[in-house]
C-alpha cells in the first residue's frame, strides 16, 4: 500500500506526541485533531488510512465522532479505532454499535496501537521493538565512502535513525559502522536513507535508515541489544 495517513484524534496533547513517533518511525503520515468536529473535517478532506480516537473528548465523545464518519459516504470507508480507559461492558458495545473497527483499553503503549494498525490495514512490514540509543555512527556514501560521523538517537532491528550535521538524500545507499554499547563489538552494515528530516532548531539532520541485506548475526546482535535495553 502507499504511504499510511494515520488520523490521531485526542485532546491531550502529551497523548498524541507519545503516539506520534512510533508511527513516524514505520513511515506513516501524521495528522492530528484535538475535537471531533476537527476530526471530521480532516477525515473529510485528507482521507486517512486509519482515525484513531480517543473516547472522552470534549464536545463529542469517540463514539459519536465514529458514528458521524461512517454515517458519511465520504468517510465510512475509514477504518477506526478507538482507545479508552473504560473498560464497562456498556461503554465497548457503544463502541462497536458506533462501527468502530477495533478498540484498545489504556494504559496502552504505542507499540501496542501501531501493531493494531498494521493488523488492521494489513501493512507488508514487521514492526520491530527499538530503544533509544546514544552512540557514534560512522556513514559511507557513495563508491568513495566518504564518511560523516553522527549519533544515533534509536534502533531497532529493522533500522536506525542518525543525527547528523551533514545531509543526506533521500534514497541513498550508506555504509553503517558503529560499536553497540553493552557488548563493545563494532558491527557494520549496510543501509538505505528512507527519510530526512531537518531540525531546524538543532541545525542538524534527522536521518532515517532502514538496514539491507544484513547477516543473521548483525540481526541477531541488534535484536539482543534493543530486547534488553527495553526490558530495563
């Protein structure tokens, strides 16, 4: 499928910025609303993939912003998913006679809802846990393999995401080298740039690249070390 747009609908801000990166790390679009009816206008116009809402909002609640999209001819093709923090009988079945595809009770983690999401929208990729991680990552570009060094701020088996002074483009092939932090042994790989991001507030780049053709033993040390770190 293309690129998944994931509406997020909630009135506590710190609640979408914790959903928030764990979706942008398996490359979907973001869009976000804070009241039903900003929802209802954004599913009308952007057409996400997915709308996951929370169900105590002010105004209208989950269930009513649900009803209201697949009431719309325009919208009830839209798969949602509702999270809350009731788990009475009563409070479910509104929810399900609302349409709603699936729900989820908090406290829920973001793994949690992206792996639902991607059940839910059958995305032809495996969702790998990752940690964040502080260490120094040496990048080749090109047949030359000029280098440029970052830090990389998490990782996961499947990739990892560099903090750079220089840019990088979109697409690109790059050699990883890097020292994974509890076993000191430096591994390396090789890799593709799926993103680019730039924070402009840090004057450095955000640089998402997802491993290829790597060994069984890289894998399996990445998925040792991210395994333990996030059972700490």
């Amino acid at each position: 499928m293309t690129t998944a747009r994931v509406l997020l609908v909630d009135d506590v801000r710190i609640f979408l910025e914790f959903e928030r990166p764990f979706f942008e790390r398996a490359g979907c679009v973001i869009l976000t609303a804070s009241t039903g009816t900003e929802a209802l206008r954004i599913a009308r116009e952007e057409s996400p993939h997915i709308v996951l809402l929370d169900y105590e909002m002010p105004g209208m609640n989950g269930d009513e912003v649900c009803r209201k999209i697949k009431e719309d001819p325009a919208t009830r093709h839209i798969p949602v998913l509702i999270v809350t923090s009731h788990r009475e009988p009563a409070v479910l079945e509104r929810c399900q006679r609302a349409g709603c595809t699936d729900f989820v009770t908090k406290p829920v983690t973001g793994r949690e809802l992206l792996e639902k999401v991607v059940r839910i929208l059958q995305m032809p990729y495996r969702v790998h846990m990752r940690t964040r991680v502080s260490m120094e990552v040496s990048v080749g570009l090109g047949s030359e393999a000029v280098s440029i060094l970052g830090y990389s701020e998490d990782i996961s088996e499947s990739g990892m995401r560099v903090e750079s002074m220089e840019p990088v483009d979109t697409g690109a092939s790059v050699g990883l080298s890097f020292t994974i932090p509890t076993s000191g042994v430096r591994v390396q790989a090789q890799g593709v740039v799926v993103r680019v991001s730039d924070i402009r507030s840090q004057g450095t780049f955000a640089v998402a690249v997802r491993f290829e053709g790597s060994d069984p033993a890289f894998s399996e040390a990445i998925r040792s070390f991210v395994e333990q770190e996030v059972g700490r």
